[in-house]
C-alpha cells in the first residue's frame, strides 16, 4: 500500500466531477475516505448525500473486517470497499456495471497502489448463473462478508429482465438475495421501497419499514438469520444520522427522514455457514 496524496487526491476528485457529470445515482460517486481526508478544508471533500460514514458505523459496530474477505455487489466507486480494506480486510472484490464507475475505481485503485488486494470486475453481478458460472451459482468464491446495498429494488431496470412484472420482480429480489447464502457467509444490505426507483411502484402496500422488514425476515428463512437490523435516528439537536436497534419510537415510517433514511440496514448471517 502507498501513500496517496493530496494532489492525487485532488486529481481523482476532478475526475470523478467529470465521471459524474448526467450519470444516474450520481449521489453514490463519492472519493473513499482514504482519499478523501486528504481534501479537509479544500472546499472539494465529500458531500455524503447517502449517509455513508453513519451506515459504516453501524456495520463495523457488528462486523470484525479484520482479516476477512470482502465481495460488494455493485460497489460503484468502491467507498465501502476501501472502508474495508482500512478496517483490515484481507482481500476485497468489487462488481461494478456502469463503465464510468468502474474506469474510474481501476484507477483509483492503482493510485492507492492496492492492486495486490483489490479486484474489480466491470460489469453486472450475475446472480442467476448456473453450477459452471464466474460470478453467482456453485462455482464461485466464497467470501466472509459480502455488501448488497441498494441494488436489488432495480432489478428489472438497471440490471436483469426489463420484462419483469412486480410481483416477479418481488420474488426475483429474494431468489437473488438467497443465492448469496452460499457464497458469503456475513451479508450487509439494505433495499429501497420503490421498484426501479420509481414512486409510483412501490414494493410494499404501505411503504412501512416493518412491512420491509417483515419481507426480509420471512422470505430469507432457510438461507439468512437476522444478526442486527439497523434504524435511522436523527438527533434533534446536531441533526446527526446514526442508526439503532428498532424500537418502539424509530420503527414508524417518518416521512420527514426523507425515503432513503427509512430504509433499514440489515446484517445477514448465512445459515450454511461453518
């Protein structure tokens, strides 16, 4: 590993605002913080639109990275992944289908000079490969932990059939996310309430964290157990998000957090897990 620097921190930033520019889910294009602490001060640090530094915390309060390998699908510019590979993981993957994203992560990646521990794949994860597949089915790598954020309320949109009816899409979802059971044996997810991003297609009658929740829980039995579920808090005087267990207070939909704050995190632990 070496030593970036502010100027290569200043040089990855002005790419990535070039990367950036009419992207779609431009608010996930942000520097990993290894990068960007290097900017404090600058006017060009991270403006952490999706609430990753909180959501980080909440993970590395339930999960030891140390030592451990880490697979995240759809890593976009590879911000948790670095957080891992800084919090001790041994090894990382990252599947990234946007190319934009992925030119810039490879890199990014070579700047940080962590190509011994880093790999990344351009392209979509292919959950529904058979036994002889590279990325899904009974052939691929096995992980200690794997990332699953926000990606799978665009199935049928971003990736996978564009045919796809809601209710298919529903049961694609939890096909996917059970798949995983066998090629990682920690999963950290989380899953927008809107199909394709869409507000008129919403996944859940009522748009209600315990309704997601509940879709979580009871469609995983057999392949996930529940280690922890995660609700967003906002403190009333800092206006700092930090996420807690459900309770009594958090778990109603609070409409004020704006949707992606409703949305909760979950840590999976595989059920065939040695």
């Amino acid at each position: 590993m070496k030593a970036p620097t502010p100027e290569t921190a200043r040089r990855l930033r002005a790419l990535l605002d070039r990367h950036s520019r009419g992207e779609k889910h431009i608010g996930y294009h942000i520097l990993p913080e290894r990068l960007n602490a290097l900017l404090a001060g600058s006017g060009l640090e991270n403006r952490y639109t999706f609430h990753e530094p909180p959501r980080m915390a909440f993970f590395r309060r339930q999960v030891d990275f140390r030592g451990r390998s880490v697979l995240d699908i759809g890593c976009n510019i590879g911000w948790f992944l670095v957080g891992a590979l800084d919090a001790g993981a041994s090894r990382v993957v990252g599947w990234e289908g946007k190319p934009s994203c992925a030119g810039f992560l490879a890199q990014a990646i070579r700047e940080l000079g962590e190509q011994d521990r880093f790999e990344l794949h351009a392209g979509y994860y292919r959950f529904d490969d058979g036994p002889d597949g590279q990325a899904g089915g009974a052939a691929a790598p096995h992980f200690d932990v794997a990332l699953l954020l926000n990606v799978l309320h665009h199935l049928g949109d971003d990736y996978g059939d564009p045919g796809l009816g809601i209710a298919a899409a529903r049961e694609g979802m939890l096909r996917q996310l059970n798949g995983l059971a066998r090629q990682a044996d920690t999963l950290l997810f989380q899953l927008g309430f809107n199909w394709k991003g869409n507000r008129q297609l919403g996944l859940f009658e009522h748009g209600t964290k315990a309704e997601m929740i509940d879709f979580v829980t009871q469609g995983t039995q057999g392949h996930w157990a529940v280690q922890a579920i995660g609700i967003a808090e906002r403190d009333a005087t800092t206006g700092a998000v930090h996420y807690a267990a459900p309770s009594a207070a958090n778990l109603p939909r609070q409409d004020a957090l704006g949707e992606f704050l409703n949305r909760p995190l979950f840590v999976l632990r595989s059920r065939h897990a040695g």
